[in-house]
C-alpha cells in the first residue's frame, strides 16, 4: 500500500503560488491572520442551507503516492451539480484598496477547497467567492465560476510540485529514521548521571509529558538530553526536536553533540535558528526595501532544495545558502526549520507569541522540546508575556516624524493624539494596578489600526507601531492572576507597562501542547519552586535530582563572613580586594571575580588596581559586541605563566555558559549571594508572591540570587581532571536559608581570617 502524504489546504495553496516579497508593498505573497470574530460574524449572515466551517479532505493519487488534503472551508453550499465555496480573510487593511489578485495564494485556497467539493459530490460546477473582512466590518469581496475540469486541473497543478517536494524530503527522513534505530551513546561510556537523564528525557517524550531536572554543571547535558529525545523521535514519539537556549555557546554546544553522533552513523539534518539583528546581511537591519526581502519566494525553492543535501545547517551554512540565493538568512532559517529532525533556537521561537513557530506551537503538536538553562525560562517569559509602551520615546518620535514628514502628516497627527494617554505629573508617584487601564488600551487600539495602514520609511517609527500593537494583544489576555498595569513616570512622561508577573500558566499550557519536555539546568534549587514556576507540576510531570559526577575534593569551597551588603561595601573594599589577592596568589592560574552589579564591580576592580598594580586583571565592560566578548574569554590561556584575575558581573554572560575546562580557570571569588537590585517592579513580585502565602521575598530575591552565585562557581569544574576554589563572601552565607540552598556535593570550610583563607588554599592546591 501506498505510504499517505499529508497536507492542509492552506499549507498546499501557498506552497503553490509563493511569489513576491517577504512584506507588504513588495510583492503579492501575503499571510493573513485567521480572525475568528470576522469569520464567524460573516458566517452568521448566510442562508440557512450553507455549512460554515465544513471539514473537506480527499486523497490524490500523483505517480503511485497518495496525497491526503484536507482543511475545512470557512463556509460552503452543496447543491444538484453546482457547489459554492465562500474563503473569508481578515485584515487589518482597508478591505476597499485590496485589488482582486493582490493575493494569489488565497485565490488558490478557495480553488482548492472548491475542486475537492466537486471531486467529492460530483459537481459539475463551482462558484467561488474572496471576502477580505475587518473587525469594524467593512468587507471586500470577489467572485469567480469555473467548471469543475478547470477546478481539477488546478488541483493538480497545485498539488504535484507539492507532492515531488515532499517525496524528496521523506527520503532524507526515511533515512535518519533508519539510523536512529542502532544509534549508539556518543561517548564510550556514560558519565555519572547521564543514563538516568537520557532515559529520563526519552520517558517525558514517550508519555508526552514534563521532565525537570537539575544535573550538576560537567555532566554532559547536552550529550545526554539530545540522545534521549533521538531515541523517542526513533520511535515515533515526536516528530521533531527543538533544542532551546539563550546562548551561543548552548547552541555550540548542540551542533557539536550532533556531529559526534553523526560520526557514530547518525543521518538527521538540523537547523540552528539565528537572531535577525546577528544574522542580517546589511550594515544595518532594515526589512523594508532590502534586496533579500524583495522577490524571496521568487528565489527560495532553490535553496530549499540544495539544503536537502545538508545535515548540518548551522549560522554559516545558512548565510552561505542566503548569499548564494540572494535571500534573507533569517526567513530561510525559519523556512528550513520545518523540514528539519533537530532545530536549535532560543526560547522565544517556542513560548514567545509573536514570533513562536506556529507550525509546531501555535496548536496541539508533537514536537520535543529540550530547555537548556531553564532557570532562565520564568524571567524570559515574563519578557515575552507583557508589553510596555514609552510616551517619552513617543515624543521623540513625533519629533523626528514632525521634521521628516510634517506636523500635518497622518502619522504626526496619529501621535498627536495618543500623547496625552501617556502623560503625567513631574511629581507622579510609580503605580501598579489589578485593573486594566481601560482609557489608555482604547487610545492604543486606535492608533495601532489608523498607523498600522500607513507605509512609514522610518524603522523606528514601525518598531512603535509594533509595539502598540502587541500592547493591544497584550490588554486582550489581561487577567488579575497573572498581570498588573504598571505605570512608570519618568519626566512628566509615563511608561505604561502590561506585566505578567506569573507566567507559570502560560507555560504550562505551551508545555502541554507539544510532544514532550525535558527543562534541565544545574541550579534548580528548591526543585518544588522551580516546578511551580515552570509549568513541571502535573501528575504527568516527573523530577530529577542528580548528584556531581566528579571527586568532592576537586573542588575547594570556602566561606568567609565579609559584609558586603550595599550600606558596607564602602568600608570593606579593602578587605574584598584582599580575599580575591589572596586566592590568586595561593595557586597560579585563571580566576573570576564575580560581582553583583557593575558599579560594586567597577568600585572593587578600580581599588585593586591600586593596591595590587603588579596583578594581571581584567575587567567586564557593558554593552560588549561579540567580537570584544571572544578577546576576553580568550585571556583565559591554558597553563598560565601568571595568575589573570577577571572582574565580572554575576548573571552576566561571562557568570553563565562559558565553558573553560582545565587548568583554563582555577577558581572563582563569588562577592555577596547575588541578590538582584531592589526595583519598583521586583518589590510588587515580592508583594504578590507574598499575598499569595508563596514566600515572596525568597522568589523575587534569594532564589534568583543563589542562582547567579551557583552558575558562576559551576564554571570552575568542568570535567573529571579539574581543580579549582570557589571563595563565598558574604555574611548571609551562614545562615540557615542559604546554607540549605547550597549544594550537597560542596563540603563548605567556613575561613574566619584572611591568614586562614591563605593557609586552606595553599593545603588545597599541595
């Protein structure tokens, strides 16, 4: 029998007609949101003997395979030899400046649905009507007969480009499943712990369920989740594996475990999903008018097709494409993704709604997410959650527009009018809200409609009309469980600000839309917080705690009883500056110093420079580009001839996912537990949290804190060979709450004096 390809009507019409541009104004290839409300109000106007919402599907047989489309029509008639076929669009333009074939691909959609009616009731005829529709109900609409032998002809016209595509893509994944079936561990033997993750992860995506895990930095995370989730998309339990992070180093990380697999026989082709801003082939990214926007889908099955022949589409193998074929390399990584087995991305192609992949996460999918680091996720997805709109930078702008454009133009007057919504008094008091304001959404909604049809040339500008947008989506989910309105004063302007303070029910629902999850990281301490906090709290749900792999007395822990709070950090610089001197000079090597703010950092590494000027020591600047971030993780040399201090911020980007095994970093000073600054807005999360009988001064401030101090002593050990210290200063350190938070595998030696912190480290690297 015949294997069956599957494809909705949608998926097969705009694979059909893909032509034009990546944007408006550029070319006739345009996606549409579906707008329930609009559909569902023109639905109710029809006669009663039309079916809205009518489930269509019929299998094609193309050269011995079978193609099964299907969909479901917004509303159809079936009558004595003639059907009628109504696809209704929504749009936030003026239906009235759509031209009739603005948008071949939705012309293509209705044929489609029109062609399957007449295959299946044995029409002789069709009739087929366009309807761009808007929420205030302005409509457009075209119409079109054909006989049912032009309809089945386009079909097929339609359909076998579509089934030649898909052929060559199941060979490629009949090949990788094939492989799958023998692969082996990628590494001689397990490490310690790293079984119990493999499997664990393998159980989640078997029973569609959550994992959260907690293994200890060194493990092989990596390595062990990715072989997991190989073993269960093998078996069939998904369907494609995302493996998310936020760093470059996590993505690194993932294309290496895949190649070391791909050397044991692995065949499977991955997609790494790269930043616009870092992956744009113009000086500066501006979509609008750029060269590999204009004609993309004119250009793009091409390079869709040679990227068949390549298993590891990486940054580089991406841009190479893109060059080649004159495209975007940011679409054509989105583009390659939906083919791919593996797809490496950061967090917000998965749970961010605005630009989540809907393929796989918009509804129910099988897909398989591995979250790296996922003590990050709560904070991210607050981020993603909530909106902020600045009268202040509004002003600015209608500045710039009133110079560019004039006072009188659309755009200024637009502006004009929103202003006073996001005004206040020079001594207004910040304030955070559990009702919506009302008022204010209703300006917003205006002026993201009105501005939202107008062509504006300047980046900005469409940056704020995104933004507006998004804030009216934002006031649609707006609930007293999860947001507060925020209102920030700053210069007799207001920050107006959407925040979801508890994104916990959001990400649980992602997380049961897929296939299957693992979140793991190797601080997820107290477990039952992070569970909660995650969306990993379901009877479906299962977690793990796994212990270090390497020797306890590898790793020196020391404790000393400095006040560092902010009220003292004046008066014990000093003695801060001596602790981080006596640890780099006990044992010659690398070292970091980790600080929790750039001001305390900058006050520390300025005053040891003073009173050290013979040490080698570096210090973190603030908004470094890639470039100077490299040079700096390159100072860390291995086998050093002096000792190299580096001053970093803990939390930071050199505090979390730098990898620097062996005699490459030999200790880490860690100053104060990394308590986050006080801010209006992580005082109301303290307050919430509080009200909610949730210990809210340990979510909003301990445990973020303890985290940042346990991913910056996690840099020191690395593998089975590596010595090194971490030095804790901070009197909070010794008591109860925080000494229960600390590892177990850490046998902590509390130090009293500077005399005693030198005589334990040199006893520990003799």
């Amino acid at each position: 029998m015949p294997k069956i390809h599957s494809v909705s009507v949608r998926a097969l019409a705009e694979f059909a007609t893909e032509k034009g541009s990546l944007f408006p104004g550029g070319g006739s290839y345009a996606r549409m949101k579906e707008g329930v409300r609009g559909h569902r109000a023109l639905q109710e106007l029809l006669p009663f003997n039309w079916q809205p919402e009518l489930p269509v599907s019929r299998d094609l047989e193309i050269d011995g395979q079978i193609l099964r489309v299907h969909g479901r029509a917004d509303a159809a008639f079936i009558g004595d030899g003639l059907v009628c076929v109504l696809e209704i669009k929504t749009t936030v333009k003026n239906p009235s400046v759509i031209l009739k074939y603005d948008y071949p691909a939705h012309w293509a959609q209705a044929e489609i649905y029109a062609a399957l009616l007449c295959l299946n009731h044995n029409a002789a005829a069709a009739q087929v009507k366009l309807t761009y529709a808007r929420v205030d109900g302005k409509t457009n609409s075209f119409t079109e007969d054909y006989d049912a032998d032009t309809l089945i002809r386009l079909l097929m016209g339609y359909a076998r480009p579509f089934m030649d595509w898909i052929v060559a893509v199941d060979a490629g994944r009949e090949k990788t499943e094939l492989t799958l079936q023998t692969l082996p561990f990628p590494y001689d033997t397990y490490r310690e712990g790293q079984r119990e993750m493999a499997q664990a992860v393998f159980r989640a995506m078997k029973r569609s369920g959550g994992a959260l895990i907690e293994a200890p930095t060194g493990i092989g995370k990596t390595a062990a989740s990715l072989y997991g989730a190989l073993k269960a998309l093998g078996k069939g339990c998904v369907t494609a594996i995302f493996y998310l992070t936020a760093r470059t180093t996590g993505r690194r990380a993932a294309e290496d475990a895949l190649d070391r697999m791909r050397k044991t026989g692995l065949s499977l082709r991955s997609v790494t999903i790269t930043a616009k801003e870092k992956c744009c082939l113009l000086e500066k990214v501006d979509c609008m008018g750029c060269p590999h926007a204009i004609g993309y889908y004119d250009r793009r099955r091409p390079a869709l097709r040679e990227a068949l022949a390549i298993q590891r589409l990486d940054a580089d193998a991406i841009r190479e494409l893109a060059v080649d074929h004159e495209l975007c390399p940011f679409e054509l990584s989105l583009d390659l993704s939906e083919t791919a087995d593996v797809i490496i991305c950061d967090y917000n192609y998965a749970f961010d709604p605005r630009v989540r992949l809907k393929r796989y996460f918009d509804a129910k999918s099988k897909a398989g997410l591995l979250v790296d680091e996922a003590h990050n996720l709560s904070d991210r997805a607050r981020e993603m959650l909530s909106a902020s709109l600045s009268g202040w930078r509004l002003d600015i702008l209608r500045k710039q527009v009133e110079r560019t454009e004039g006072a009188d133009s659309p755009m200024a007057r637009l502006m004009e009018e929103l202003l006073p919504h996001l005004k206040c008094d020079a001594d207004a008091e910040p304030e955070a809200n559990s009702d919506l304001p009302k008022a204010l959404v209703e300006a917003v909604k205006r002026f993201a409609e009105a501005a939202g049809e107008l062509q504006s040339a300047e980046p900005e500008v469409r940056d704020f009309i995104f933004e507006a947008q998004w804030f009216v989506n934002v006031s649609k989910r707006f609930d007293t469980d999860s947001y507060r309105a925020l209102l920030l004063p700053r210069d007799g302007f207001l920050t107006a600000r959407l925040w979801c303070y508890d994104p916990s029910k959001h990400l649980k629902r992602a997380l049961e839309r897929v296939g299957g999850a693992a979140l793991f990281s190797a601080t997820l301490a107290p477990m039952y917080f992070y569970a909660q906090q995650l969306g990993v709290d379901g009877d479906n749900d299962e977690s793990l705690r796994l212990e270090s792999p390497f020797p306890r007395e590898n790793l020196g822990v020391y404790r000393l009883a400095v006040p560092v709070s902010l009220r003292e950090r004046e008066r014990t610089v000093h003695a801060v500056a001596q602790v981080i001197h006596a640890m780099t000079g006990a044992h010659v090597g690398n070292y970091l110093a980790c600080f929790p703010s750039y001001a305390y950092m900058t006050q520390v590494f300025r005053y040891y420079r003073g009173l050290y000027p013979g040490d080698a020591a570096v210090c973190q600047q603030q908004h470094m580009t890639e470039v100077q971030r490299m040079g700096f993780i390159d100072r860390f040399m291995p086998a050093p001839e002096r000792s190299l201090v580096a001053f970093i911020v803990l939390g930071g980007v050199f505090a979390e996912g730098v990898d620097l095994p062996g005699d490459r970093l030999s200790g880490a000073a860690i100053v104060s537990t990394g308590m986050p600054q006080i801010s209006f807005e992580r005082e109301k999360l303290r307050e919430l949290l509080d009200d909610a009988d949730e210990g809210g001064m340990d979510a909003a401030y301990t445990y973020p804190g303890l985290r940042r101090v346990l991913q910056a002593a996690g840099r020191v050990i690395r593998t089975e060979t590596d010595r090194g210290v971490v030095v804790l200063m901070d009197t909070r350190y010794r008591q109860p709450n925080y000494r229960a938070l600390l590892p177990e595998h850490w046998e902590v030696r509390d130090v009293k004096k500077l005399s005693g912190l030198k005589e334990a480290l040199e006893r520990f690297w003799q």
